[in-house]
C-alpha cells in the first residue's frame, strides 16, 4: 500500500472572519500525499478498473491533465506498477509536470503560452485518445469516468464526521467530480444543503457566458463538464481571475491556507456566501507549493 495509505481522513479548520455570523469552513486536501484532492480519484479510477478487469496487470495507463490528476495518477501508478503516459501543457504549473515526471510518468506537452485557451483541453483530449488508440494504453478519460466522481464521496462523508450542521457548499467545477461526489454525500445527510459551483469569470460556460481565457487552473474547461447536470447544483458564482489570485494570497497572509488559484476562487465564493449569514463548507484544493514558480507568489 505504501504512500496510498495516507490518502484522506484531511483536516477541517474554520477561518477566522470576525464580525457576523457567517461561518467557511475549509478541507484541507493538501494534507493528501501529492498535495492535492486528486489523489483520492486516481485511487478510485485505477481500484474500479483493476476489480472490473478494465486494467491488467503492467499495463499502461494514459490520461489528459492539467497536472494535478496526472501528479495523482503518476504517484499512484508508480506504488502499483503501471506505466504511465500523460498529455498536459505549458499553461498549467511547472511543478506539477516536474512531479509527473519525479514519480516515473512519460509527459508530452501541448504549447500553449496564452494560457488556458478554450482550445486547449479539447486538444489534450483528442491526444489522449489517439495514445490509447494506438498503444491499447487503459485510459482513464477522467471527465467520462463516473468512478472518478465516485472517489470523492468519501470527502463529503468526512466533512459530515467533522462538522454538526451547514448551509452551504462551494467547490470550483473543473471535470466537477469533487463538487459532485462531495456534494451529493453531503446531501445524504443534509438535504437542503445550497451548492454552489464555482468558475473562472473570464469563462463563466456555467452562467450561461462564453468560454474565454482564464488562469484559474484545474477548471473552466470551456464547456459544460459532461458529468454536471444544471439539477446538480442550486447557485453559479463565477469569480475573476484577479480576485482568486487575491483571495489565495490573502489566506495564506491571513489564515495560513496555502493555497492555489482555484482555492482562491473557492475561498472568494465562500466568503460570498457566509457574508449571507451562511455556515458554507469548501476545499483547499491543493497546496500552495505546486505554484510557487509561477504568477501567484511571484
Ligand atoms: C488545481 C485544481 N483545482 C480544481 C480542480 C477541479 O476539480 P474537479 O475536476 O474535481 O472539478 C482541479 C481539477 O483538475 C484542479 O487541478
């Protein structure tokens, strides 16, 4: 089992607000092994494929991403023997692709110096497929695969042991899997639970706006993620790149939440919501250290 035995069972802490009565509670997800909630699906999507026999023994494994699911597939790739090759870009953090690559994956970058164009992931996905096609790789394909969603109930479920009562949750909407896995275990218990989607304001697809550029990495994929239903969730708040890169800032300064861009976002919604006089839950998506080479701490 080795490092896999240290996924989940993560903190959660409140912010110190002062003032009203407004509570944002945060789960800390740096706390997983690569520093990042994403290791709870890589878990979940290479255990179902290896039950089902989707997965053999030694075969390889392909996946587009950002990095962070790829950082998560890569560690647990590495622990169980399966080689790994990965799509990702130039737009997303350099150290995620250094941590893909310190855990033995194979990375193939697709230049993007614009950002996250909402070119960009469909381009990703295409040579993903055409890997698998080619090589018979076992692909994960996380945006399609319902045990990826699936992997982060069991968030939501500690969220439940770790707090009496919310009103709200909030969760920035990449292939929206933690948002769908957590929110829906979450309203097992708690049935008039608000959830809130989060999303880059320069590619608001959720609102209802155009797709656009945006460096909110790990999100704002450019279209409506194919797992998320608008019954799914109750409220859109679309957050600017500048104020999610503020707001990260600001809590690691203030509340010692070290953290990325889309935990900016989150934390933003959050304080949106509990100036609302709401108790809201969100993530630390990831820690602050898979950034440190780029914009945000520079
Ligand atoms: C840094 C970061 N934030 C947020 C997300 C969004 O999570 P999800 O794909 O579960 O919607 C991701 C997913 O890639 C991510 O890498």
């Amino acid at each position: 089992m080795g490092g896999l035995g240290a996924i989940g069972n993560t903190p959660l802490v409140a912010l110190e607000l002062g003032g009203g009565p407004g509570e944002v509670w945060v789960k800390v997800e740096a706390a997983n092994p690569t520093g990042s909630y994403k290791d709870r699906m890589a878990l979940a999507m290479i255990e179902a494929a290896e039950r089902d026999g989707r997965l053999q023994p030694g075969q390889t494994v392909v996946e587009y991403t950002g990095g962070s699911t790829g950082s998560s597939l890569a560690f647990v790739c590495a622990v169980k023997g399966y080689p790994l090759k990965i799509v990702s870009s130039d737009a997303f953090a350099t150290e995620k692709i250094r941590t893909m690559r310190a855990f033995g994956a194979e990375v193939e970058l697709i230049h993007s110096p614009g950002g996250i164009t909402p070119q960009l992931i469909p381009a990703m996905v295409a040579r993903a497929a055409e890997i698998a096609a080619e090589t018979g790789a076992f692909w994960t394909d996380q945006f399609n695969n319902t045990d990826m969603t699936d992997g982060y109930r069991r968030m939501g479920e500690e969220i439940l042991e770790q707090v009496d009562t919310l009103d709200a949750f909030c969760s920035y909407v990449g292939t929206a899997g933690a948002f769908l896995g957590a929110s829906r275990a979450l309203r097992q218990k708690l049935p008039k639970l608000k959830r809130v989607a989060v999303e880059p304001g320069e590619s608001a697809v959720l609102s209802g706006k155009p797709a656009g550029t945006h460096h909110i990495e790990g999100g704002g994929i450019g279209y409506w993620p194919p797992q998320l239903s608008p019954a799914d969730f109750d409220e859109v708040i679309a957050i600017p790149d500048a104020e999610a890169f503020a707001t990260a800032r600001k809590a690691a300064r203030q509340h010692g939440i070290f953290s990325g861009p889309s935990t900016g976002a989150n934390l933003a919604a959050a304080l949106q919501i509990a100036a609302k006089d709401q108790r809201v839950v969100t993530i630390q998506v990831d820690s602050g250290l898979k950034y440190l080479s780029g914009p945000l701490y520079a």
